[in-house]
C-alpha cells in the first residue's frame, strides 16, 4: 500500500558525504533523517505478509535490540497496532519512523546509511515506493578520509582494502539505478554537492517533490541544535571544497598505483581522473600482491562473523555503549 510521505534513502560508499546530505535534507521543516538505522535488512524476509498482533510485537521489541536508539520507543503497544493502516511491514515500520521524527514536528522520513546501498533490493523488498539518493565521492577521497578516521581503531585498513570495497558499492548502487529507474533513483557527487550546494539541493527537493527551503544550506545550525553527530564534527562547519582531490596530496604514490590497479575502470567510468604513474617496481608488485591476499584473508574472516552473528552481536554492543555516554 502507498505511504502518506514517500520515504527515501541516502545511501552510499562510507566517507562519501551521506552524513553531510542526511544533516543538509534534515534542515528541511518538514524532513528528518535519523541516525543510521542498521536494522531493516535483517527484517526484509517478513515484507509482503500480514503479520499478528504477537509477530508485530516481536518486530518492535527486536527492533529495539538492533538500535537502543528505538528501544520502547512504543508506549502503548495495543494503541500502536490498532492504529496501523494494515498490519504489515511496511506500514509497522513507517509508523515506528513516525514516532521517531516527531520530536522533530517532521511529516517525512527519510534513512541515512552507507551500508544499505549494497542492500538496495532488500530495502526495495519493504518499501516498494521508496526513493534512493545515491552518494559518490572519488574513491581515493573516501580512501583518505576513511583511512584517517578509522586507521587507528582498524589498523587492518589500508588502500587495497578501502578501495576494493569502494569499487564493490559504488558497483552494487549503479546497478540498483537500472532496476529502479529514474523516478526512483537519483545519482548525486560529492564534489558537485560542495562546490554547487544550491543548485544540487534543489536538484534533490525536485527528485523528492519537496519545495526548495533555504534552510538546507545552513545544516551546521541544525547540527548544532540536534547536538548529535556522532563522531561526524565536519557538520559543523559550512560546505568546503577542501577535501575535494586531496588524495593528489595526501595519498602516496604506491597508494595512488593501488588505487587505480583496483579501481581505475570504475574511477574512469564515473569520470574523475586517472591520469598518473601506474607502473609498478618488482618491489611494488611484491607489497601488491601481499596486500591483495591480506585482504582475501580478511575479507573471508569479516564474512565468517557476519555470517556467525558476531559482528552483529559486537554492532549493537557498540551502539549501547554510545547511546549510554
């Protein structure tokens, strides 16, 4: 069944500016975008069938489990059910949402994570009318931004590993845009949303069907009064272009030859530029190739704790720490 307000997701490679759109879009009066949520995927396999008063009840209290930013956010649980349109996925989800944005006194929701944009067809599966703005950013960017942060907690991270995984995104949502089609799927750059805010923000409120509201470009306001940007401090500070190609200076010259060994095509067919040295010495294809099997091994390790529940288990430990500071 349709939603009263067409939900969207802001979806994209990590680092590629989605925190930006998501504080940006929120600035809108009548939009809010919560923290990312993390756990619609795990929920797609009950999409499509009337579920019970006890399966309803089920999904929000495991909702709650998955991100203790939702937990008993239902107060009434009786009044919850009893006032859904149907009693389906789709229509429990839009009503938790609902009650989520209202602190906010906003009429649409829209969800914020770059996880989801390898998992667009399951989102699809819950919300068959939904909108995807799809963020991307140069992968060597994402690639300095990324190493930056998180190098020190993840001392596994390196080029090969950030880049081959910024290929399989990048990948996973072009695909998405053929199956979803153009009233479904919009295509947004980074680089185009710094140097041109106004003009790609009302490129978005159109692909919405939102008024344009001046307000959106002034999302450091917002972030200051939401007081919540977990870890995401750039939002605080007006739209730059400072981080645009910083990987010319602040990436290596192997790290530059590891990137566009991995990912050159992809880079090539979204048109940045990927003119540069790609001739690697005997030493340099030796660090290559060790490099190259480092993240086989630890891309094979990460899917087994996926697969076992444990990363999972850890995500929501993690979360619960936050949500406590």
């Amino acid at each position: 069944m349709a939603l009263a307000e067409r939900p969207f997701f802001i979806v994209g490679n990590p680092r590629s500016g989605t925190t930006l759109m998501r504080f940006m879009l929120s600035s809108h009066p009548r939009i809010y975008i919560p923290e990312e949520t993390g756990f619609l995927v795990k929920l797609s396999s009950l999409a499509g069938r009337r579920l019970s008063r006890s399966e309803t009840k089920k999904v929000v209290e495991r909702v709650g489990r998955m991100n203790v930013e939702w937990l008993d956010i239902v107060e009434d649980f009786d009044a919850f059910y009893d006032g859904l349109a149907e009693p389906r996925l789709t229509c429990v989800l839009d009503s938790l949402y609902r009650i989520r944005i209202s602190p906010y006194n906003a009429q649409r929701w829209g969800d914020k994570g770059p996880a989801y944009v390898s998992h667009i067809p399951a989102l699809n599966k819950i919300f068959p009318d939904a909108q995807f703005i799809h963020m991307i950013r140069d992968g060597r960017d994402s690639t300095v931004s990324a190493l930056q942060r998180w190098k020190e907690s993840m001392r596994y991270l390196d080029t090969y590993y950030v880049m081959t995984n910024w290929v399989r995104n990048v990948t996973a949502g072009l695909k998405a845009a053929d199956q979803l089609g153009e009233d479904r799927y919009l295509e947004i750059r980074y680089e185009q949303l710094v140097t041109e805010p106004d003009a790609t923000l009302r490129r978005i409120c159109d692909f919405l069907n939102e008024e344009f509201d001046p307000a959106m470009l002034n999302h450091p306001r917002f972030a200051q009064e939401c007081n919540n940007v977990a870890g995401h401090y750039e939002v605080y500070q007006p739209t730059s272009t400072k981080s645009v190609s910083r990987w010319q200076h602040d990436m290596s010259p192997f790290d530059q030859k590891v990137s566009l060994r991995v990912a050159g095509d992809v880079l090539s067919k979204l048109g940045y530029d990927t003119t540069g040295n790609r001739e690697f010495s005997f030493g340099e294809e030796l660090k290559f190739a060790y490099v190259a099997l480092r993240f086989r091994l630890l891309d094979l390790i990460r899917k087994t704790l996926y697969a076992t529940g444990f990363l999972n288990a850890a995500w929501r430990k993690s979360l619960s720490r936050n949500a406590k500071k």
